[in-house]
C-alpha cells in the first residue's frame, strides 16, 4: 500500500520547512523508521522518517525547496504498485497540476538532483582545493550549520569553497579539504559608486516565526518593566570560589550560572512570577523550568533547563553549555526548547548596560541581564566603586501586578548580593 511522505510539524510552532537534503534518492528501499530527509524547521533541523515502508517512487520536493506542513513531499510504494493517482497530490498547499507539488522553491536555489543513500562512502577529498566560482551578488552560500561555523572558524570565505552536498552544498569535508588546501580568504574590493547599496537576504524558517512570535508577544500582551541594579561583588567573590574548587575537576562557572540558580530560587519564593496566561485561566507552575536564550546564526532559540530550581550552579551550567552547543549546531529536540515557564536574556557579554526583552508568550516574565560595570556608589556616606549589574523584569500585566513583579526582583537582588541566601 503506499503511503505519503509529508512535510510533517517537526516543531510546536512549524508552519513550512525547507528540505536540507534527501538521504534516500528515488527507487531505493525504505523502511519503517529510516531516516529519509533532513528538513529546517522554525527552530533547527530534524530528521524526516518514513512511516511506511516500500520503494521511494517519487520525490516531489527537491533539495532547497519549501513546502507547508501537511504537504505531500513524496511517495512511498511497492515497486509494482501504480501510484499515478496519487502523484500529483498536495495536501495542505491546494490543488496543483498532476505530477508537481505546489511548493516554494527559491529563484536562486534550483532543484537539485537528490543525493545519495548515506550507505555509500564519500568521495576521498581531492589534494588541491580550487576556489569555487564566485557566487551571483546578493545569492546566499549553501551550507550545512556545522560547515559555517568550522568556516567561521578558520577564516574561510564560504563563497570560495566548493560544495559537494546536495545541489552544491558545502559541508564539512569540504571546509576541511579547503583548510588543507589554503584557500584564501580575498580582500575586500574597495566601495565603487555603481555597487548595489543593499542586499536582501531570504529569511529562515526560524527568523519567520520569530518574527511572527515578536508580533503576537507585542500586540496583545500588556507588557510593564521593572529594574533593578544589583552589588555583584559577593557573587564574584563566589564565583572565584567555585572555580577553584572546580580547578582539579576542569570545570568552570559563569556568573550568568549563578544569576540562573538564584532566578529559579527566587521564583519558588514567588509562584506568581512563575506562571503562564491561558484565555480564561492563569497557569502557576511548581516547577522552575528556565528558557535561556542563545544567539545562533540566523535569529535566537531559548533551550530549557528543566527543573532548574532542583539544580545546582555546575550543574546548571554544564547542562546550558550543552544545551546552547547543540543550538548553534541545530540539533535540540523539540522538547529541549519548549515548555519554559520563565525566561532569561543576557547581553552582558556584549557590554550591554541595560535593556528590555520582550516576553515568550504564554509566559509571563522574561529577565534582561545588563553586564557588570564598575560605578561610583555612596556607601556608608562615603564615595566608592562597586561592581553593578542591572536586570529589568519584562511582565504580563494581566499575571504579574507591579507589587507581585517588585518583591520577586527584591528577592532575587538579595540573593545576588548575598548568594548563600540561594541555599536557604
């Protein structure tokens, strides 16, 4: 019997993916739970598997391409089996004349063949890289997450390595070989009048919905803002601390660790805080299940600590360095990056002084960690120096009252400033 391969919802949020690359081509065997594609959702990208088994007989989405969810990709059949009827159906994206399938392929990214079954060995990389040719101005490289930040990495222009994925696609042999070879990366012309003075540049599923969820979170929730500014010299103290103790072990702690532990800490004092808006109910949490934002190549992702109020300060942090890895990477699971029920901004590493994030509906705070900077501060009627940090508190009004948001600042302040208090 055949069975439809459709673009499924590998995401909570996920509207549409772009297919990566095919790891089955037409004709071969498939079997129940083989990994047929590796398709870009809203948050990274997933494995596509086959929920039947058979012969891939067509493949309608080609690398490169968009569709919807719901949108027949392919098909899976016995060999024997006539599908002509079935060929030209599209589900999710209307009608669509026999033998196509009524998906988005970008102008500038033309079908490619599929590629090969993962069972073949790749091609041994050539001893001399030649430079590929130089991409059409405005075109955007194709290549896989793990290539670009290895390029990024050795300083390779991705425009000058040739790809041998999917329809020209570099991977990471191909910045290996090119790091082997040497390829340059070239000077930068200098500015001529008749160079174009703007570029657009195609968005990614992930730059999309975050997007639309920025909208959402701006438009209908009644947002407030309370800040704090905070003494960190007791936590730097006890970060120097923890170090060293950590020393033998090789690990190591950041104060955004410590700034986390004491936010699930404090949030167990104040369950309003830890709450999400629902129509017609507020939904307040036992657990602290922290969202931590990271910046990754094309827009933000805030993985989860799970149960972070039952965690400590190493573990926590060894559990975001983790976490924040495989984000860059595109490889969390859906449930590594949903469910938060509070989250957590920092741009301090930017030397960010202070800003205002914008809340993760249906949660109700989300914190905006400024970076720690020396101040002139009047202690005991005198004049001195101290390390300040400032955390702004982003709040649903229609959860989080102004008295309710103050005290829970009050709380975690206190921690920071006296950060055995988080134990108690």
């Amino acid at each position: 019997m055949a069975t439809k391969v459709h673009m499924e919802a590998l995401s909570p949020t996920m509207e549409e993916g772009q297919l990566v690359q095919w790891l089955k081509s037409e004709g071969d065997d498939v079997a129940s739970g083989d990994v047929l594609a590796e398709i870009e959702t809203d948050k990274a990208t997933m494995e596509l598997v086959a929920r039947g088994e058979g012969v891939l007989r067509k493949i309608f989405l080609q690398a490169g391409g968009t569709a919807e969810v719901g949108a027949v990709i392919g098909v899976i059949a016995p060999a024997d089996e006539d599908i002509s009827g079935i060929e030209g159906v599209s589900g999710g994206n209307g009608a669509s004349a026999p033998g196509t399938a009524a998906v988005e392929v970008p102008e500038a990214a033309p079908a490619s063949p599929a590629a090969p079954p993962p069972s073949e060995p790749a091609p041994p990389a050539p001893a001399a890289v030649q430079a590929a040719p130089p991409v059409a101005e405005g075109e955007r490289v194709k290549a896989s997450p793990l290539a670009r930040r290895l390029a990024e990495e050795a300083g390779l222009d991705l425009a000058r390595v040739p790809g041998s994925g999917p329809g020209g696609r570099v991977v990471k042999r191909d910045v290996e070989a090119a790091k082997e070879a040497g390829v340059a990366t070239p000077t930068a012309p200098a500015w001529t009048p008749d160079e174009a003075e703007y570029e657009d540049v195609p968005t990614s599923q992930m730059r999309k919905t975050i997007a639309k969820r920025l909208v959402t979170s701006i438009g209908p929730v009644p947002t407030f803002y309370l800040t704090v500014d905070v003494d960190m010299g007791r936590v730097i103290e006890a970060r120097k601390s923890i170090n060293a103790m950590l020393e033998k072990e090789g690990g190591k702690v950041s104060i955004n660790d410590i700034v986390l532990k004491a936010t699930a800490a404090a949030l167990r004092q104040h369950p309003n805080c830890n709450a999400q808006w629902h129509d017609g109910f507020i939904r307040r949490f036992n657990a602290v299940h922290l969202g931590v934002a990271v910046a990754i190549e094309d827009g933000l992702i805030t993985p989860i600590v799970k149960h972070a109020n039952l965690k400590g300060i190493t573990q926590i942090g060894a559990e975001v360095k983790e976490l924040a890895g495989r984000a860059r990477e595109k490889k969390l699971m859906p449930e590594e990056y949903t469910g938060a029920t509070f989250s957590v901004s920092n741009l301090g590493m930017f030397g960010i002084h202070e800003f205002t994030a914008i809340i993760n509906p249906p949660e109700a705070g989300i914190l905006a960690v400024g970076g720690i900077e020396d101040t002139p501060v009047v202690v005991d009627g005198q004049v001195t120096v101290r390390p300040r940090m400032r955390i702004t508190m982003s709040c649903d009004h229609r959860v989080i009252d102004g008295a309710q948001g103050s005290r829970f600042l009050q709380t975690l302040k206190g921690m920071l400033e006296e950060p055995t208090a988080i134990l108690l």
